[in-house]
C-alpha cells in the first residue's frame, strides 16, 4: 500500500533570498549532472542530484530529482523528543515552503559544492555533494562540523534522507502513475531501485541503513518554470528512508546510474572507501585546472563517442555547432588545452555537407539541421587559431590531423563559393549573401511560429567579417584565395559604412535586394574590428564604430543586441516563450559579445599596459563579478537589456564563460603586443 503526502503542516511562505536563489552545477564530462540553488530549493524542471546522458552527450534523463533531509535527536524536552529539523528546503503548490532556509549558514563552491546548516541548539552539520568526472555518479556526505557544549560530539544525532525519483527526459515533467514501481533490490549497504524498466536502474550505495516506505510526493513547484510560462508542478516517487547515525562518521550516500560509466563502482569496496577514493581523484583534478573560472570551463567538455564535444549551455543545450567553434577558442585555446581542442574539432571535420556543417548533430533526434550560415565560417576560424596555437606552443599538430582539419577548411570555402543551401554564396561582388524566407540562419535566430523575428536576409556584416577571415586562413592552404579575400573587403569598405550614423550596415543587399540596406543599430557591426584574427576596418571609422557600439550597446554584462533607440527594442527579456523569443535579439544583452568588443576597443585605443589596466577595470571587472549570481562560477546566456539587467537563459552558458577567458588572457595574462591584422582598407 502506497501512502500519500502533504506538506508539512509547519511550511510557511517566505520569499526566498537572492543569493540563495543562485544555481550551483555539477557537471560529468558525459552531458549528465546535477544542479540546484543554494538553498535546495528546485526552481526548475532541471534541477536534480542525478541526470544521466543516456547517449552522450544526448538523451538526457533525470533519475533522482533530490531528497528531503533532517536530524532526528535523541535528547529529550519535557520527556519528548524535539521534533525532527530539516536541513532540505522544498516548494510545495501553492507557495509553500517546507521551511525557511535560514538555517544555512555557509556555503563554498570550491572544489565543490558545500553547505553548513545550523541547528537550533547550534549544532552545525556540513553537507557536499560531488560528481565525479567521466562517472555518471554523484557522492553526498554529510557530517557533523560543530556541536557546542557537547564536546564535538555526534551521539543522539540520526541523519534521515528520503529520496525523490523520477526517470524523465530533463525538460518534461513527473507526474503520480501506476506504471512507477517502488520495488526495492536491498542488501548491506546497497539499495537498487529500477522505476522504469525502459531506463537504466538507481544504484545506490551508503554506510547507513534503509527502511522500504514507499510514498507519492506531490505537488514540488517550480516557481523559474512557472517565471517561463510553462508547467511548474511535479510530483516523485519516494520509496523509502535512508538513515545514518552521525556519531559513527561521515553519512556517505552515492548514487550512480546503471550500466553507464560509475555504476561498476557501487558493487565494489564499501561506500566509505568509493567515495574517499572519489574525493580524492577529483581534488586533485580540479586543482590541476587553475582558477576557478578554468575550472568551470572545464564543465563544458564532454565525451562524444570516441572524441570531445562543447556543451553549449547547462541545463537545457547540448553540443550545437556554432556555439561550439565560438567556445572552443576561449575553453580550450585560451586555456592550453590543445588537444582537447583538437578532439572538439576532429569530431566535425568529417561533417561538411554541400560545405556546411550541420548546427546540431543527428543523434538528438530529427535528422542533421543545416541551418546556420555563420558556424560552417566559425569552424574555419577556430581551426586557423588552433594551428596558430600549436605553433606559437612549439607543438606540431599531427600529419593526419592537419590534413582532415585542411580538408574540411577548403569544402566549406568551396562549398560557400559556389553556392549552397538557403541561397548562401558568394556573390559577383566578392562578399556572401545569404537567406531565404522562414529561415533564420545567423545567429539571432529567434523564431516563433512561423514568425523569423531577425530574418537578416542578404549580407549581413558579422557573416562578411568571418567570410572574409575564412578566406584569408584558407589562403595558407590555396594562395589564390587571397584575391578573393582581398576583393571582399574592399566591397565591404565601400558597400556598408553608413556615413550618416558613422557606423556600418547591419545588412546590405537586405531581403535580398540590391542596394537595401538594413540601418539597424546592432552589435554584429563589431566583428568589422574585433573578435577575429583578420580586421576588415581600420583608423577612423574602426574607432568611431567602437565607440558607437561603446555608447549604444554596452552594459556591464555585455552588449545589448539592438540599440535602445532602435525601433522593436524590447527593454526586458521575460514572460513565455513568445515574449522572451521576441526580446532575445531585440535589446537582450549578450556576455559573450564583450570578448570581441574588448579586443575591438584594445585595436583603437593601443595595447600597453595602462590601456589593458583600463579595459579591465572597465569591462573584465563587472563580468567577473557576475560570477558570484546567477550560476555560481560561470556567466549568463543573456541579460535584460535595461538596468538592473536581470540575467536569463541558461545560467550556464559555453560561450559566455569562453569569451570572459579569452578576454582575460587578452588582458592580464598577455603580454603587451600589437594586435594582429591592422589590415588597410582598399
């Protein structure tokens, strides 16, 4: 007989803290991991202790949502015991905390996640929770830090976990039914469950005991679901207890998904043992990363079959072609992790279709999209950086790499040149045009519906810069693609200054008609001077579009993706899914577009060191910052245009992270140089 719950009859309503509304994530280098907020209370469909990619990095799967937890003493009050106190914090429809989370008294987010909890006598206990790297598998201990008047002691304390599982796709929802079985496999120190017989099994391991009490739990709300427009309410299956006595030692709880990588770790030596062993391989690796914030671009790498592969963003992106060639060159270029560069990119030299490669790979479902005329040019300029970087490494890369890499190089110029799909190719004038109808195909490519919000048909100018640099890598390899280069810059020169405003065209040529052009006031403009390694202005009007840009689209965070006196500028990225798509290029501020501006700003104003101090006060500074909200360690996808410019999107986000690095080797790490490319305008 399955009972039912309700929420405690002691939850009250208070509004949750800030800084305990901000995200912490564990990443498993598979495209699993867990997440929550500081306070423990999931606020969205993705948070949870155990979500395993069940074909890395795809298919992702949420098996363990999270857990209720409190200590149970044995002293006595009036010949009762007290009643039990909750370290766990959960919402409960309608607007109903569990408890407040005042007890939560520390938090560190370094090497891993780790909370104090404090009691009402003052009993501190410490709790952590880690996954471990290539391990579909999550490590929780807890013990007890401080207990005043009691020498230290743990006598009388009895930790009690009840678990909350699931076994769903990360962006559905859980819901009562018959079909979940709370059966139970037990044996020392071991407890599997299996809810579903289609997904792989619960393993679990612990130095405690267990009690089966199978119970429904219902009615968990989602309050950043409900902030997005969607379903906010969920309900797990819960079937038992787990519980420790915490004078015996730390409480130690793994869980691991069955049959994926970890899981043949829960049928070896005692849990204690596991996750000592654990502990110690993952102090060690993380301290070998650096900062922290190499340490966070480290949670974007991840296996796919026998190669590597960016995460775009946690929790809802997997590995998406632009984003990735755009990652990588911060991740792993500006961080010396050559080889694994290498690996993210040898994973798509084989890809190339009619000279474009695919936006997101076929196994996610739906079949290869080609939908993006800018990633295809993305990869050219990240594999001209990587070699660069091997070289100026002193590195060789290898001979059957470098040939595939080049191999890949000049189809995509190939392809571009002679036309392709969406109507892209380069035209009689040397530059790319771009674009049909219905089809969003840069990267502002909200769409809803069949509404296009930045259609950008023609010759958009980001696209003309990375044609421009794909050519001149490409040049290494065939000289004659050096004409070309040159005669699309000089159309450029000619084709989009916008004398009137003092800055460049957005799009030239627009909706695909001669001599239109597009005059909205966006931050594509700035890949003209920064952002790639080739510029294509230079002296007065490169200035002048800096501090355009500087004037109308830069916020602490970032830059805004459409000036604020623009017409269609949406102040505030919020609401549903129509609202927040029609505001995500429209005003919405992008953290990874500070990477170009800065080096755009450090090629008109000089590079020595007193203008590098500068830029990083001015812009480095604010964003790292932001590392301290939101997700913790890590940047944005996007923030609201208008201040306080409330970040959004993904709390964790690929791009974001690898610029804010590059900047940083740009600016602290860098000695003081020219910069590359002061290119001369025809």
């Amino acid at each position: 007989m399955v009972r039912r719950s309700r929420p405690s009859d002691r939850g009250v309503i208070v509004a949750a803290l800030p800084d305990l509304a901000a995200e912490w994530l564990e990443a498993d280098g598979l495209g699993g991991f867990a997440s929550s907020t500081v306070s423990g209370e999931r606020r969205r469909r993705y948070h949870g202790l155990l979500t395993v990619a069940l074909i890395p990095p795809t298919q992702r799967t949420l098996l363990v949502n999270g857990y209720a937890a409190w200590i149970e003493s044995a002293s006595r009050r009036n010949g009762s015991p007290p009643a039990p106190e909750y370290l766990s914090v959960q919402r409960y429809a309608p607007d109903v905390l569990s408890r407040s989370p005042d007890h939560i008294v520390g938090f560190r987010l370094d090497p891993w996640p780790t909370w104090t909890y404090r009691l009402g006598d003052g009993t501190e206990i410490e709790h952590e929770v880690l996954v471990a790297r290539d391990h579909a598998l999550a490590v929780l201990r807890w013990r007890v830090a401080r207990r005043p008047g009691r020498q230290e002691s743990a006598v009388g304390l009895r930790l009690v976990v009840r678990p909350f599982l699931s076994g769903r796709d990360i962006h559905a929802l859980h819901h009562e039914n018959p079909s979940f079985r709370f059966a139970a496999d037990v044996t020392v120190e071991r407890v599997c469950w299996h809810p579903y017989a289609s997904l792989p099994p619960i393993l679990s391991a612990h130095n405690g005991s267990y009690l089966h009490d199978p119970v429904w739990y219902r009615a968990f709300q989602l309050d950043e679901e409900r902030a997005r427009g969607f379903d906010a309410h969920e309900d797990a299956g819960s079937p038992g207890l787990l519980s420790w006595n915490l004078s015996g030692g730390d409480a130690v709880w793994i869980l691991a998904a069955g049959g994926h990588p970890g899981s043949e770790l829960i049928g070896t030596d005692a849990p204690v043992a596991v996750a000592e062993a654990l502990v110690r391989r993952e102090r060690s690796r993380r301290a070998q990363l650096g900062s922290p914030l190499r340490g966070a671009a480290d949670a974007y790498m991840a296996k796919r079959g026998d190669g590597k592969t960016v995460i775009a963003g946690y929790p809802w992106f997997t590995d998406w072609g632009r984003d990735t060639f755009i990652s990588v060159r911060g991740l792993c270029l500006a961080t010396g992790r050559l080889e694994d560069a290498l690996a993210v990119l040898g994973q798509w030299a084989g890809l190339v279709s009619e000279g474009m490669l695919p936006n997101r790979f076929v196994d996610e479902g739906g079949g290869s999209e080609f939908n993006s005329a800018d990633a295809s040019l993305w990869y050219v300029v990240a594999v001209g950086e990587l070699i660069a970087a091997y070289r100026a490494a002193g590195k060789r890369l290898p001979a059957g790499d470098r040939a595939a890499l080049g191999d890949a190089v000049m189809k995509i110029i190939a392809g571009y040149r002679e036309g392709t799909r969406y109507g892209i190719g380069a035209d009689h004038d040397g530059l790319l045009r771009a674009g049909v109808p219905g089809v969003q195909l840069t990267w502002m490519d909200a769409k809803v519906g069949d509404w296009v919000v930045t259609p950008r048909i023609g010759k958009p100018v980001e696209v003309q810069a990375l044609w421009v640099n794909a050519l001149r890598i490409g040049a290494m390899l065939d000289p004659s693609l050096a004409s070309l280069a040159d005669r699309a810059q000089t159309s450029f020169a000619a084709r989009f200054w916008n004398d009137e405003r003092q800055c460049l065209y957005d799009v030239v040529d627009a909706d695909g008609i001669s001599g239109k052009n597009d005059p909205a006031f966006r931050p594509n403009q700035i890949f003209a001077v920064g952002g790639l390694p080739h510029q294509l202005i230079a002296g007065e009007r490169a200035a002048a579009v800096v501090a355009a840009v500087e004037r109308e689209l830069l916020t602490p965070l970032g830059l805004r993706s459409l000036g604020p006196n623009e017409p269609g500028y949406r102040p505030r990225y919020e609401g549903g899914p129509v609202e927040r798509d029609g505001a995500y290029h429209q005003g919405t501020v992008w953290p990874w577009l500070i990477g170009p501006f800065v080096e755009a700003w450090l090629r008109v104003h000089g590079d020595d060191a007193e203008t590098r101090v500068e830029a990083k006060r001015r812009f480095l500074d604010p964003l790292m910052a932001h590392l301290d909200e939101a997700g913790l360690g890590h940047v944005s996808e996007v923030a609201g245009g208008d201040p306080p410019h409330r970040p959004g999107g993904c709390p964790f986000q690929a791009w974001s992270v690898g610029e804010l690095l590059r900047i940083e080797r740009l600016l602290v790490e860098a000695a003081p140089r020219a910069r590359r490319s002061r290119t001369r305008v025809g």
